[in-house]
C-alpha cells in the first residue's frame, strides 16, 4: 500500500470509529431515557430521537456495507453489489468514460481552449526548454543505436545502395541530367577552367615544348635548329591554346560541345556506350564495394551522431539547440503557424479519439475485470469509503430528528 493509500486508510477508520460511535451514543440515550420516561416524562422525546437515530444509523450503515460486502456476513439478496457486479461495473464505468470523455468534439473543444502551441512555444524559449529537448532527443539517439544491430542496419543501406545505384543503369539517366546541362551551357565554366590552365601551363613551360621537340628530332639535325623548331612549335602552340582561351566560339570549343553532347545522346540511346557505362560501373560499385561503403556509410554516421550528442558544445547539439528555440518563438509570435500547429493537434487526436476510443475504454473494462472481487471492493472503499461514512452519520442525525418530529406530532395529535 502506498503512502497516500495508508492515509486514506487512516481516514476510512476515523470515520468508520465516529459513525459507530454516534450509534452507540444513540443506543446509551436512548436506554436511560427508556427506563426513565415513566418518572420523566420529558424523557419520552429523548427516547424517540435517540430512537430515530438508531434506526437512521443502522439503516444506512446497511446501505453503505451492502456496497461492498454481505453485511454480518448474511448473504441477504442485493448486497455485496461491487464484488458480485463488478465486471458489469467495470463494463459500465468504461462505456461512460467512452462516451463523455473520449468524444471527438469533447477533446478537440479541450484542445482549443488550452493553445497548446503557444504554450508548447514558451516553454522551448523558456530557461531548459531547447535544453531538455536537446537532451531526450539524445537519449533517444542512444537507446537507438543501442537497439539497432549493426550487421542489421549495415544490410539495410547495402539493400538501398543496390536496389537504386546499383541496379539502374547509368547511362541513360546520367545522359539525360548532361543532356540538360549542356543544353543549358553550365559547362562552358569548366571548359573555360580547363582552356585557362592548358594556356597558363603552355606560358609557364616554355622549356618543356622545347625539350619535346628536341628529344623527338632525328640525331642528325644540328642543335641549333632543334632550338629554332622548338621556339617555333612553342610559340606556334601558345598562340593557339590563347585564340581558343580568347575566343568562345573557337572551332575547339564547338567540337568540345558536339562531343559533350554526342556523348549525352549515346549514353541515353546507343547500347555500346551503355554497356561501356555499365562496365564503369561494375568495376567501381562491385560486391566488395558496395559492402564496404555500407559499412562505412554507418560506421561514419553512428559515430559523428554518438560524438555529437554526447558533446553539449558539439556544432550538431549547438545548431539544434538554436533550431528548438528559434520553433518556439515562432510558435509565440507567428499566430498563423501557431493556428496551424494547433489545428494539426486536434485533427491528430480527434483522429486517435475516433479510431481508439473503444480500446482506450476496453482498458478499464478489462482492468476490472482481472481484478479480484474482494481486492476490488477494498480498492473502490479506500477511495470513497470516507465520503460515504457521512452517509451513515447524516443518517443518525437525520433519524434522530425524524423520530423526535414523528413523535411530537403524534403526541400531540393522540396525546
């Protein structure tokens, strides 16, 4: 028994000693005014309340003991009502609960009245609010992964690099996205990268041409002349790699733009290319491959995630700390929004009230079900017996002064 039901157990028998209390005081009164009517006959009234106030006491102490027990142990039709109804109780208790409380219009009524969204908003801007989110959402990440078997997750990633890198083919969705992008000229930027470094490469290795040709003409050509056609195939080279540096219509560049777009075409359409690009791609995403990315796609997120939210000064713990307050002060100040969250809360949980609201219910009929007759009656009394011994004391009082009206008049009447 817990603290709180030791107390209410305290109170039950404090209350039980002061209802039997009255009764016998009822019962004392009204045994000295008995026998001494004849020589006081004001003791007459006496005795009729005290009278009254035995017959309420016990009348009522009938009535509140039938509700959970056969009184004297008498098992006299229609009493011990909670241990032998209980399941009906139990039934009855849940249908009720269904039909006032997990209603539809009763809860979404509730929500509107309460704005759980501003309220929800001033507690993430409050003091510990990002904080406490912070922190749960990491526990939450911990107990996760802790859950979550490697090998398990690993085979996950290994089936969805499969199923969409793997498995598709590369050539015509990749000549398809380049289709577009030369179409729409983005990669005249890197040509142009590339023309600028083969021209700066050309200004800057002057010797290098030279030695080139040198290296390749025939032993018998004197030295100089080596020197000569090397100066000449260099600048002759320099002047070329700076026209199409200079000019963007150069023939260089259009043939690099037939060729780049020749190439989109056969990607998407010529089954050489394809096989080629599927080749490519065997020999890059093979078995081995595809595991070992797997494999080291989760290990790397396992342990920057890990690393993050067991560091509060980590960028990831920080940047979703800011993220938590900056929702909640939009939640107070952007109205809009909040009338949105807030709506979105009573469509989810209207939606849960109209779809689980017989379960929610079948919890206490079948909790009272599988409760023990004679445990249920203790249960029920512990939580109202209290109240329900001033039935027994009003009774007494209320008897007494019946009986003494009662009395009054018919003396009056027949006296």
């Amino acid at each position: 028994m817990s603290a709180g039901d030791a107390e209410k157990a305290r109170a039950l028998r404090r209350m039980k000693s002061l209802a039997l209390s009255l009764l016998v005081a009822m019962a004392v009164i009204f045994v000295f005014a008995f026998a001494l009517q004849e020589e006081y006959p004001w003791l007459q009234y006496v005795r009729a309340a005290a009278e009254g106030g035995m017959v309420g006491a016990l009348a009522d102490w009938f009535a509140v003991t039938a509700l959970f027990k056969y009184p004297m142990g008498l098992k006299i039709p229609h009493t011990a009502i909670i241990p032998r109804r209980k399941d009906q109780i139990g039934a009855s208790l849940g249908e009720f609960v269904e039909t006032n409380f997990l209603s539809e219009e009763v809860v979404q009524d509730k929500l509107a009245t309460i704005n759980i969204a501003r309220r929800a908003g001033e507690w993430l801007t409050g003091p510990g609010g990002a904080d406490r989110v912070a922190k749960e959402g990491a526990a939450i990440i911990r107990g996760a992964f802790t859950v979550l078997n490697d090998d398990d997750v690993q085979a996950v990633i290994e089936g969805l690099v499969r199923k969409h890198l793997v498995t598709p083919p590369w050539g015509p969705p990749v000549g398809k996205l380049a289709e577009r992008i030369f179409a729409d000229g983005h990669h005249h930027q890197l040509v142009d990268l590339l023309v600028d470094r083969a021209a700066d490469w050309v200004a800057d290795n002057r010797e290098v041409v030279s030695r080139v040709v040198t290296d390749r003409s025939p032993t018998w050509v004197p030295s100089f002349v080596d020197g000569m056609v090397g100066d000449k195939v260099y600048l002759e080279v320099l002047k070329f790699a700076q026209a199409v540096q200079s000019d963007p219509q150069h023939q260089v560049r259009q043939s690099i733009d037939t060729y780049l777009k020749d190439l989109a075409q056969d990607l998407q359409y010529d089954p050489a290319m394809i096989a080629r690009a599927e080749g490519i791609k065997a020999q890059v995403l093979g078995d081995p491959e595809v595991r070992e990315l797997a494999t080291r796609t989760w290990a790397t997120v396992k342990n920057a995630l890990l690393t993050a939210v067991d560091d509060p000064t980590s960028e990831l713990t920080v940047r979703f700390k800011s993220a938590v307050r900056d929702f909640g002060l939009r939640l107070v100040n952007d109205t809009e929004l909040a009338g949105k969250v807030n709506t979105w809360i009573g469509d989810a949980a209207g939606y849960l009230v109209r779809t689980y609201r017989s379960d929610i219910a079948a919890v206490i009929t079948d909790t009272v079900s599988r409760w023990d007759a004679a445990e249920t009656s203790r249960k029920i009394e512990l939580q109202v017996g209290k109240d329900l011994q001033f039935i027994r004391i009003n009774g007494t009082v209320v008897g007494s002064l019946a009986g003494l009206a009662i009395f009054t008049v018919a003396h009056f009447v027949f006296g």
